[in-house]
C-alpha cells in the first residue's frame, strides 16, 4: 500500500461513522459521483395507487459504466464495505441476482454487524435497497410525492436516498414563512421506557435569529417487527438505520412547499446516545403494542421532563 492509499484510508476512518459514503474526502467520491448520476438519470421512485413503485430504465451500457467506477473505488478503498454494498445494489438491478447476493457475503464475512448487509441477506425477498427510495438533498424545494404520501399518513421519519446510500429524513408540517439561512436546527432523542413499551420520542429545536426558540415533539413508535415481512420502515429498524448512518435531513414543510431542508450532522454524544439507544432496544427485545401508542405517547408527555433534553 502506498503513501496515499495510507492517508486516504485514515481519512476515511475519521469521519465514515458520521457521512459514510458521503464524506467529502472519501478517495472514492469521484467514483461515487459518476455512479450517483447514473442512477440520478435512470431511477424514479414514484406512488401508483397504494404502492411505492421503483422505475428503472437504465441501459444496459450505464449499468456496466457503474459497475467500472464502483470497482476503481473498490481498488481504492478495499476495506470500505458500504462500497461493496453499492456493488451489490448495482448487480441487482442489473439481474445479477447470485452476484449481488455473494457480494453481500462478501461484506459480511469481513463486517459480521454491517446493518444493511446483514438485513439485506437475512430478508433478501422483503428489504429494499437505497435505489427504492425518493432522491432528497438540501437543495430540494419541494417535497418528493413519495415522501408527501407518507407524511399525509403520520409517517415523519421516513428514508430517503442521498448519493448512493440511506438515510433517514424528519419531514414536519408546519405554518409560517419559509426560514432563512441563519435559523439553527438541533435534535435530541430519547428512549421513554412506559409502562406500555417503549417508544422513541425526537425534539427538533429551530432557533431563529430574532425571538425565543421552537422545540417540537414527536414519537417513533416500537412495535414489534414481523419478521416475515419485514419492512426497512419500521421503527424498530429506523432507529437501527440512523445508528447505522448518524446524520439526517430535517425538513419543514407547508403544504408541498419546502419551508426548511437541513442536512443534521450530530455530535458525538448525540451520535453515542442513538447508539446506546438502538443497543438497548435491539437486545432487550421489548416492543410497544400497536393499541397503546397513544397511551404511551401520553404517558411520556405527562411525565418526562423537558429540561432533561441536551441539544448538542
């Protein structure tokens, strides 16, 4: 290995817990662009009746172009195994069934925990890759239908694709003129432990540059997770999927309007207290039942103390 793969492969381990495949230095990022627009091009994820349909019609030529960069960037960065995920991801489109599949042992036998591998394989039939999700940015001025279906439904924490990865998106309606540049977002998450399971409650604190600030409350739901359909949509893997890949969008809306659209980078001890969270949830394997959401939601209201939260 040479001088620079040396430097890159220590970038890369500095900040991959935060921006993964996103982070600005990562030695591969010219690679990714290229894959990124092709997909960009060739991908649209659209609402048809009571399903969210995944329309793909790139060539098979752009396909193998993909497929070419995504092997430099391997080259570059053999131990990054979200790489080989993309990998994965691009052979399956590409009806390489088997490839794709062996791509995925590939990283588990060298990231036994890797979260999207691992629920990838485990529930090949049912879980969705990042290609089947609405294409969001900061840039985004209005909000994806897909995305728009979902909050007319109550469902704030949503994923989306960014690049070639998953992340999730907090999408909120809320009334007013649109923000500018120097109102401030903060999150703080907590895991409420009620008598009638837990559940996940989110604070999204705006501070603007005039008046006091604004902390909304909101919940995430744990329910019980069928495991012979499993859905990447369930709370139980949300909150696994933002230990997974820490920052998210905060996105306020008014309408279909995009009134605020914030890429959230936590801190450290933010990012540790989702961890220890989502440890804590995954290995007690207690479960909120549906019919109690509401009582659960009252209970945290009635007795949880605002000053508890720290916005970082």
């Amino acid at each position: 290995m040479n001088l620079f793969e040396n430097i890159s492969e220590k970038k890369l381990k500095e900040t991959v817990p935060t921006l993964r495949l996103n982070n600005p230095a990562h030695p591969a990022q010219q690679q990714l662009r290229q894959v990124t627009k092709i997909i960009d091009q060739n991908v649209q994820v659209e609402v048809v009746g009571d399903h969210t349909v995944t329309k793909i019609s790139a060539p098979a030529e752009d396909l193998m172009t993909a497929l070419k960069n995504l092997d430099e960037a391997i080259t570059l960065c053999p131990n990054d195994m979200d790489l080989l995920v993309v990998k994965a991801t691009i052979l399956n489109v590409s009806a390489q069934f088997k490839s794709a599949e062996e791509m995925l042992d590939l990283v588990l036998s060298q990231d036994p925990d890797h979260f999207e591998a691992k629920m990838w394989k485990n529930y090949w039939e049912t879980w969705s890759d990042a290609l089947r999700y609405p294409k969001w940015d900061e840039q985004s001025s209005s909000l994806h239908p897909v995305m728009a279906t979902h909050l007319n439904i109550g469902h704030h924490v949503q994923i989306v694709r960014d690049g070639m990865q998953k992340t999730l998106a907090i999408v909120t309606g809320v009334q007013g003129p649109p923000f500018d540049k120097r109102t401030q977002v903060k999150v703080d998450w907590v895991l409420s432990k009620t008598p009638y399971g837990p559940l996940v409650a989110y604070y999204p604190k705006v501070i603007e540059p005039s008046g006091e600030p604004s902390i909304m409350e909101a919940f995430l739901p744990i329910f019980q997770p069928q495991f012979n359909q499993v859905s990447p949509l369930e709370g139980y893997f949300l909150i696994q999927q933002l230990a997974f890949t820490p920052y998210f969008f905060l996105t306020l809306t008014s309408g279909n309007d995009v009134l605020l659209n914030r890429k959230i980078f936590p801190g450290e001890k933010t990012i540790s207290k989702i961890r220890d969270i989502t440890s804590e949830l995954v290995s007690s394997r207690s479960y909120l039942p549906q019919h109690q959401f509401q009582s659960a939601m009252q209970w945290h209201m009635n007795n949880f103390d605002m000053s508890q939260l720290t916005f970082e």
